[in-house]
C-alpha cells in the first residue's frame, strides 16, 4: 500500500507572491482525501508538487508506492505538445495509454514505437540494406524490454479499458486520435486505466469533470471500492460527499485538515472561522492595551525619570508582542455574482426543425423561448457539445457567424 507525506510545504509565484506556506496533511493507506477551495488558491499547484511536476523548495513532500497521475487537462503530455512536436490534439490513444503507464512502461512503450517506426522506414528504403538489419535489431530488443517491463500486461489492460469505453478491441482504437472522444469518454477511458492499474497512490485533478451522472455514479463507486491511497481535486458536493475519508481545504494562503467527511466540513469551517475571529479580536484588544499602557509610560516618563526604565520595559513588551505577530484572519468567501440577462430581441430565441447531428442523434424539433432555462443531458459522447457549438456558430443558416466572436471548430 503507499501513502503521501506533505510537510510545511509552500510555494511562491513568479511574480514573488506567495501562493501558499506551511502546509502540511498526510494521505494513509487506503485514504481517500480531497483538497477544497476557491478557485486560484493553489489546489492543482499543489497536486502538481506532489506529483514531482513541480520543485519543492520549502518543506517536503514524500511518497511510497507506485504513483499515478490523472491531470486536469487530459491529454497534457509533458510541454502540451506529443512526441515528435506534433500538437497535443494529435496524438493518439496509444501515446495517451502509456502517459498514464508506469514510468518502466512508458519508456519501454516509447522505445519500442521508435524502434517501429525506424524499421518501417529502414524496410522501406530496402529490405536487406545494413540500416534495415540493424533497426530489426532495434526493434527486437525494444520488444524484449516491453516484454520484461510489464508491456504486455498494459495491452491487456488497454484492451480491457477500450471495449469498455468504446465497445471495441484495442487493435482497433490505438491509432485514434484523442480528440475523437468527448471529454467524458477520454476521463472515463483515464480513470479505467488508474484504478484498475498497479499503481497504489493516485492523483486525480478534477476527476469528475465532463462525466455524465451514470458516470459519476460509477466514479464514486470505484473510490468508495478502491483500496488505493487516493488525493484529489473536486469540486462536486455530492462526489466530496459520498467518497471524502478526510478534507485539507486550501484557502487563505496555508490549508487546515478537517478530519471527517464532506458532510461535515462546511460546519467545521464556520467553526473554525469563529474561532480566528475570536483569536484576532482578542489579540487585538491585548495590543491596543499593550499600546495604551507605553504612551501612559511615555508620557510620565517626560516628567518623571523614575518612569523611564518602565517605559522601556513597556515599549519592548509591545515590541515583542507586535513581532509575533497577529494572528491570521479568516479568510473572505469569494463573491461570485452571474448575470443570466440581456437585450430582448424576439419571443423565439432557438429553432431547430429536423436537426439530426451525423450518426450521434435522430431528427428533432426543437424551440427555446426568451427566458426560458433548457438543460442539454445525455450519456458521454452522444453529441451534447457537438449541439452547443452548433449553436455558438449561429446554427445551419450558412452563415457560420459565431454568437460570441469566436472561432468554433465546424459542426
């Protein structure tokens, strides 16, 4: 079983902020904790640090057991860019798998792809030139490294995870691109590989994003089930609510460890909260008498040499107390306000007559009134974003005049 330490980590951003100091939690075997807070708080920087992506120059950070990693943004390999410079959205499902592999895997995986590569393009050039003879070699001793790595293991695993998600073998969806999938399907097709892959710490950044409500469901089963050591970043209640054995929220610049559920940590905060308020308030009327009780000195002492060694003592207790410093405000709920309004500019808003997106949806009518709330529901990859962006481009009239000013890719 594995687990992560973290102890009096920080970070400090670019411009010489300081995202976050002193934060400290333990993930124990077979835990399952969630990291909470506002949105800019340093939640992923944070996973980010325990994944090794970023340096640790304050405090530590320390892990046992295989490691898997499940980013916010899938399909982000290294700079943002796959092997060879080709552009993120073009890789495929196989450099995909083997990003989520693990690290002997992966760089087996990688080799043994060269090495395809390279012979494909020696036998090309002639069958028995010397390159051709010498890339077999290649190729022969990548295929004993995939081998003695666990390689064949990930195929099957790979091919497991795909007739899931797609209904079909590996052999068929290896060379797909990733783009093809929606994003329900390319988190579905991570989370597969991650929870039933060897790996026994993993950390998943936003895990529930994209997924339909089956699959939210089935994700909160498998966490519930896994006996993996589980850190992660959510910001769904009833997801937090149903899998959280403990919570570290980041907020105010540190984080604090609330050692129960989701359920109960709302409470636990306000209770918190109070008790920094209370803590300041106090502080604050013990330095305003501190401060009081100098001047009184002070100005007795300008009369009075007797006085004088008093007020010295006096200014140095409020020195000292004021070098301590005060303790840390609560911090302020973030203030987050939506305007759901705008110009009249006809009853009927949207008409849809016939509309059949291409082997994703039968023909349908559709009408959206002035102020009406239309929610757009269905399982991953059934063309629910295909109909938004349909929508944001100005719809089927010709004219492709994006609503927004964007550019949205065709429909």
């Amino acid at each position: 079983m594995g687990y992560v330490d973290v102890a009096g980590v920080a970070y400090t951003l670019p411009d010489g902020r300081t995202l976050f100091t002193d934060v400290s939690f333990r993930v124990g075997e077979g835990a399952k904790v969630a990291l909470v807070g506002p949105n800019g708080a340093g939640k992923t920087t944070l996973l980010r640090m325990v994944a090794g992506d970023l340096p640790v120059k304050t405090g530590a950070v320390a892990r046992f057991g295989g490691l898997g990693v499940m980013r916010q943004f899938i399909g982000m390999l290294g700079n943002g860019r796959a092997e060879g410079g080709a552009p993120i959205d073009d890789i495929t499902l196989a450099a995909f798998a083997l990003s989520l592999a693990a690290p002997l895997v992966r760089t087996a995986g990688e080799r043994l792809a060269r090495a395809e590569k390279d012979l494909a393009a020696a036998e090309a050039r002639g069958r028995l030139s010397t390159s051709a003879q010498q890339a077999q070699m290649r190729y022969a001793e990548a295929l004993t490294a995939w081998g003695e790595s666990g390689g064949y293991e990930a195929e099957v695993l790979f091919d497991t995870v795909s007739t899931l998600i797609m209904d079909l073998p590996w052999d068929a969806t290896r060379d797909r691109p990733v783009r093809t999938l929606s994003g329900g399907q390319q988190k579905r097709f991570a989370l597969e590989l991650l929870l039933r892959g060897a790996e026994e710490v993993l950390l998943l950044d936003e895990p529930d994003n994209f997924l339909d409500v089956p699959a939210k469901r089935w994700l909160e089963r498998r966490l519930r089930e896994s006996d993996k050591s589980v850190l992660y970043v959510s910001h769904d209640r009833e997801l937090l609510n149903q899998t959280a054995d403990r919570v570290v929220a980041v907020e105010g610049g540190s984080a604090w460890v609330h050692p129960g559920g989701f359920g109960s940590w709302h409470e636990a905060r306000v209770a918190r909260h109070e008790r920094l308020e209370e803590r300041r308030r106090r502080w604050d009327e013990e330095h305003e008498k501190l401060r009081q009780l100098t001047l009184m000195y002070k100005q007795k002492a300008a009369y009075n040499s007797d006085m004088a060694s008093r007020y010295q003592s006096a200014l140095t207790r409020l020195r000292r107390f004021e070098e301590a410093g005060a303790p840390p405000l609560p911090p302020k709920d973030q203030e987050i306000k939506m305007r759901l309004s705008g110009g009249r500019t006809g009853k009927r808003a949207v008409m849809c007559e016939q509309l059949e997106l291409e082997n994703l949806t039968f023909p349908f009518d559709l009408e959206l009134w002035y102020g009406d709330r239309l929610a757009v529901l269905g399982a991953n990859g059934t063309g629910k974003s295909h109909f938004l962006r349909l929508l944001a481009r100005g719809g089927t009239d010709g004219t492709a005049t994006s609503v927004d000013g964007g550019e949205h890719a065709p429909v």
